[in-house]
C-alpha cells in the first residue's frame, strides 16, 4: 500500500498591478484554486506574461502582485 499526499487546493484571486518606471498603468485579476497562496501568486505571474499590459516596449516594466482568498 502506498501513501498518498492531497493537498487540498483553495480559490484565490490575485490581481497583478502593471508599473512603467513606477507609476501603475494597468491591473489585471486572475482567479484560480492553488494549495498555497504564495503558489496562486506564482501562476498568476506567469500568467500575466501574456497579458496584453505586457509589453516589452513599456519602460522600466515592473509588476506586483495582491493575492485575496475567495
């Protein structure tokens, strides 16, 4: 008999702010299920490049991202 791991996943929403040289542009929000919050912010990261706000004509493009539970 093996032992089996679930890791029970949760919805989160996280809304990823879009800066150029500081001052925010854009947000997009993303909503997802992900066992950790600090993995719902991962993807939701790696998401947002390919958002139409990513564009590597921007100067000084930066992103922050605000992870809520739903």
């Amino acid at each position: 008999m093996r032992a089996q791991s679930h890791a029970s996943l949760h919805d989160f929403t996280v809304d990823i702010a879009f800066f150029s040289g500081g001052e925010q542009y854009a947000t997009q929000s993303y909503t997802l299920r992900a066992s950790t919050w600090f993995s719902a912010e991962q993807q939701a990261l790696q998401m947002s490049i390919n958002s139409v706000y990513d564009n590597p004509r921007i100067p000084d493009l930066s992103r922050s991202a605000t992870v809520r539970s739903v």
